[in-house]
C-alpha cells in the first residue's frame, strides 16, 4: 500500500464511476423523487458533475434537516442526492483502496466482509480468551455524546493533507471539509465509513 496518493483524480473521474456511485446512492430509493428526477436526465447529469469537478466548480448544496427518534433522538442533516451521489464517488474511489487499509483490526461498522455480526463473533472470542486467562473480567459499553459533531476538521485536514499529495484530490478533500463550517460537510458519509479509524 503506497504512503501517499498520487496521481489518481484524472483516472478516477469518468462517467462510468460515477454511474456506479449513483447506482450506490439510490440504492433502497429508486422511487424517491429525487432520485427519479435525477435519472431522467441520467447522461446530463453526470456529465455535469464531472464537468464542475473537473473545473473546480463544484458546489454543495443546502442540508436538509429533520429530526428522527429512534433508536433515539438524534438530529439528521441530509445533503441533495446529486451530493451523495459525489459522496459514494468519493468514498468507493478514494476511501476505501487507499484509507480502509490502514483502519485498525478491530473497525467493524459498514465495512466489506466486517459489520455487526463480525464485531459479534470478535468480541464473543476475546471474552473466552479473558474468562480462560484471568477468570473475571469486564466489557465496558459507551457512547461519547456528540462524538463526531466536535471533531476539528482543521486538524483533521491537516492529517489528511500529509497522505494526499494529488493537488486535485486535495483540493476536493479541503472543500468537503472546511468549505461549509456550519453544516459539517461530509460529516456522515465519515461516519459510516469509520473514516477517522485510520489515524487510531
């Protein structure tokens, strides 16, 4: 696995991945309005996308914000789908080959070949390893409030800005990141990638 990314942008922004981040994107919603108006104009609308990346011109639009309450209340800021579809591109061709290896071992949610009944079987095996070494023993179950809403996405950046060295892709990592201070741009499609586990 290289220490660095480096001259990838070009080869990764064609029509067809990005066909197949919209495929990603309208999974369990193909009969959602927006993903119907978004495939009636299929061809125009990637061909758009890849025209404002390419040039730099690329805006994210406003969030969409409701409130959902379980399994509890939380607060769910969701962007256009023309963003998630960018989103899924981003993530499939960036995230994952050249970030998820260096996720540590024990990152579960939302990954290939991992998820929740893997963490399950892993954490069911390490409790028989401490009951058999040390008899007693304890598993302590937390949630850190507002864990992701408060990370510094300077900092965050920054740590980025040191594994990236394609000038494009890092000038599109800077704008998912520190282009909409309010809104915590990008915010969930970090979380469900574990995205910060890389530097863990």
């Amino acid at each position: 696995m290289p220490k660095s990314i480096k001259n990838v942008w070009d080869s990764k922004l064609t029509f067809d991945k990005l066909v197949e981040a919209h495929e990603r994107a309208s999974k369990g919603k193909r009969f959602d309005k927006e993903v119907l108006l978004f495939e009636m104009n299929l061809e125009t609308n990637i061909t758009n996308i890849i025209k404002k990346l390419e040039n730099n011109t690329y805006r994210f639009g406003k969030y969409r914000v409701f409130t959902i309450y379980e399994p509890k209340e939380r607060i769910i800021k969701s962007l256009p789908y023309i963003d998630r579809v960018v989103h899924q591109w981003y993530v499939e061709e960036f995230i994952k080959p050249y970030m998820m290896p260096r996720f540590i071992t024990h990152t579960y949610a939302c990954l290939p070949m991992r998820g929740g009944h893997k963490a399950v079987d892993d954490l069911q095996r390490m409790m028989r390893i401490m009951k058999r070494n040390y008899g007693n023993y304890y598993v302590l179950k937390c949630d850190i409030s507002g864990y992701f809403y408060n990370i510094n996405r300077d900092i965050l950046y920054k740590i980025l800005k040191r594994k990236i060295r394609d000038p494009k892709l890092l000038q599109f990592t800077k704008k998912l990141f520190l282009m909409k201070r309010g809104l915590k741009a990008f915010q969930l499609e970090i979380i469900h990638h574990n995205f910060l586990q890389i530097f863990i």
